[in-house]
C-alpha cells in the first residue's frame, strides 16, 4: 500500500505490525511444509486450528473449513467476513526446489533474496499469504468492540470448486456451532493474490464439454461420417460467436476451445470426438443462457460441468466500494474466479501477492507483502468500523 493511508492506524497497530508479520510468517512456513491439495486438507487445517488455539481466539472446524468469529459478537449487528481459502494445486512440474521445504540458498540465486525476505513454496502466494494476513487481522480486531462483527472463515476445496467448502458454509451457516444465532455476512472481503488492489468484479467460469457423433468407417473406402470434422466445424462457430452484450466493467465474454479428442487408429473414420470449452463469463449473461446460445448454433452435444460458476461484483452503492475509495486502494476487473461467487454477499476480493505466481513453479510471496496486506486489512477494517458510526476519516 502506497500513500497517506499508511499512517491511517494507530500507534499501537504500528508498534504491532512486527510482531504479526514474524508470526504470520512463521505461520505460513507451517503451513508450506503441509501437503494440502483440495480436499485433503485436513492436516493444514488442524495446524492452523492448533495456531489459532495458542493465540486464544475459539474457533470451529467444520468438514475442512475453519469458522471463528469475534470475541464480542453480538447477534443484532450485521457482520463482515474475511475469507481464505487453505487448500492448494498438485505442485507444476519443474520446481527448482522441494515445494514443501524450499531450499532458500537455491531461492536466493533465483529471486536475489533470502529467507528473511521472501516465503517459497506450494502455496505460499496461493492462497497462503492470505490466510496468514486474515488471521493477523483478525487476532489484531478479535476482542475489541466494532459496530458491526468480525468473522474469519478459512475455506477448502476452493481450488476444484468442491462441494465441502464455502458452498456448503453458506448453505449450513446456522448449523455451524457458534453462529446458530448469527446471521449470513453482509460483506466479505475475499482474499487472494491481487497485489493488495481490489477486484469489484470477477468473471465467472463456465466449461463446456462438447461432443460431435458421426458415423466410423474405412478411412480407404471413404466411408463414414467423419465425427472429427463435425467437431472442427463447430469449433470455427464458436470462434467466430459474438457475445452482444459488452459488460461496462468486464468487456466481452472470453472463449477458449481448449481440448480435443478423437480417433483410435489411423484407418477408422472417428465416430466421436470430444472437445472442451473455456468460457469467462461477465455478469451480462447467466451460464444457462450461454449454454442455451451456443447449443443453438452448434451441431455437436454440449454439456455443462457445473452452472453455478457465476461472475461476481461488487454492489452499486456498496460501503466496502466507499472504504477502498476513501483509502486510495486501487481497483479492477479480475479475470479469475475464487470464492467469492459462492457467497450471496456485497464483497471486493483483495490479497497479497500476485496472480501472475500461482499455480506455476517456484511459486513465492515476499515477507514485505505479508506486512503490508496486516497493515492494510486492519487500516481497512478500521476506517470501515468508523464509516459504519457514521465519522469516516475525510483525511485519508
């Protein structure tokens, strides 16, 4: 964070600012040296839990998700909700160290940096720097009196878009023990690796599995109807497809073919062939009715994986819009997905590290950025508790 928001917090926020980045640091090396793809995260989960233990902040492990909220919670104010996710890719082929336990000399003939400076390894940038500013964050607010309440919520399956995570946080919220009486969050900040500028809108995710049936046949005597060319013809179509309407935010709907598959010999005319769509939705069309269009003008079955990956944004008129504008916190449109389209809340999406370093190798996230998302979560937080007691800072 650059500008006159650095000295927005208090003394003693900046007397503690150390002191949270060394353990959130520690925090996250822990957490490297965990084995935690989508949904075997259990052992992650159970060493946070033990960290947020030590810390004194009551927590609840529900599936592999990790549910706190803060200490003077009170059922008749509305809530704000930090969310990480704490599960990770499979490792990309061709790191120059162990994912789990980096070797920081060789890191430092990479990245020029040492291990004071810098985290490395599987997941430190995805989604780690995160969960470990959230809960920095969350610690540092967790027993003070806010007008409004404080929940952490760090989620699984957030990679494969699995049915344990924070879909089925939103669809069980008051079965959860401790929110029993507490409602859905009104606002949630989302956090992933975005550079700590704030994403109002993130394209959705829709893929498409396409298959052209034909007829097999000797490739000598020329017979059959030849599935792989019904495939290709509907790809051009879908190449060429325009999306009418330009979202004001996201631009157009972006289409990838990105699969194909056919043929079990040289000689045999294929009789299927099966090909696979990428498509990044923007919130001027429903998944549905992208489907339903692009079925109309293709040959080919088309068939959707999931519907529910829907493009997100932030509400007209949101106060979380005002905080971030009131702080100078820069904006944009982000093209990837996370959790925020499985909530039902006003929500920006905003993180340490960078998109750019996930799911690739050598994956890292520097200690400075860890810092830097604390101080600006808790400036955040800080400047939004005053906007809700109607005296936001105008100095800022």
């Amino acid at each position: 964070m650059t500008g006159p928001e650095r000295h927005t917090l208090t003394h003693q926020t900046e007397m503690n600012i150390g002191d949270l980045t060394h353990d959130a640091v520690g925090m996250l090396r822990g957490m490297v040296a965990i084995p935690s793809p989508s949904f075997e995260e259990t052992a992650v989960r159970d060493y946070i839990s033990g960290l947020l233990e030590k810390y004194g902040i009551r927590h609840e492990t529900v599936k592999n998700n990790i549910v706190a909220l803060c200490d003077r919670f009170n059922p008749a104010r509305k809530t704000l909700m930090l969310n990480a996710h704490i599960d990770t890719v499979p490792p990309a082929e061709g790191y120059s160290f162990d994912p789990y336990r980096p070797d920081y000399e060789k890191a430092r003939e990479i990245f020029g940096c040492g291990k004071e400076d810098i985290v490395c390894g599987l997941g430190s940038n995805d989604d780690g720097g995160s969960v470990v500013s959230m809960c920095a964050a969350f610690r540092y607010f967790y027993k003070e009196e806010l007008p409004f309440n404080l929940l952490l919520v760090l989620s699984c399956e957030e990679e494969r878009s699995g049915p344990g995570g924070m879909s089925w946080i939103w669809e069980n919220f008051n079965m959860i023990p401790g929110l029993e009486d507490a409602g859905r969050p009104e606002w949630a900040i989302i956090g992933e690796p975005t550079g700590m500028k704030a994403a109002t809108s993130e394209r959705g995710l829709l893929v498409i599995d396409g298959e052209a049936e034909g007829v097999s046949g000797h490739a000598a005597n020329g017979t059959g109807v030849n599935a792989l060319y019904i495939a290709l013809e509907d790809i051009d179509r879908l190449r060429k497809y325009v999306f009418g309407k330009v979202s004001p935010v996201m631009g157009t709907v972006r289409l990838n073919v990105t699969q194909i598959e056919a043929g079990s010999a040289h000689n045999v005319i294929p009789d299927r062939c099966r090909f696979v769509v990428d498509i990044r939705p923007t919130e001027m069309y429903g998944n549905k009715e992208i489907l339903d269009a692009l079925q109309a003008v293709c040959k080919s079955r088309l068939k959707a994986r999931n519907l529910k990956n829907r493009s997100s944004a932030t509400y007209p008129g949101s106060p979380l819009a005002e905080c971030i504008g009131r702080l100078g916190i820069g904006t944009y449109s982000s093209p990837t997905t996370s959790d925020w389209l499985r909530t039902g809340c006003d929500a920006i999406k905003m993180g340490p590290g960078e998109s750019a370093r996930s799911h690739r190798k050598d994956e890292f996230i520097m200690t400075a950025e860890i810092s830097e998302a604390i101080r600006t979560y808790i400036g955040f937080i800080r400047d939004f508790a005053r906007a809700m007691q109607g005296n936001p800072r105008k100095d800022l």
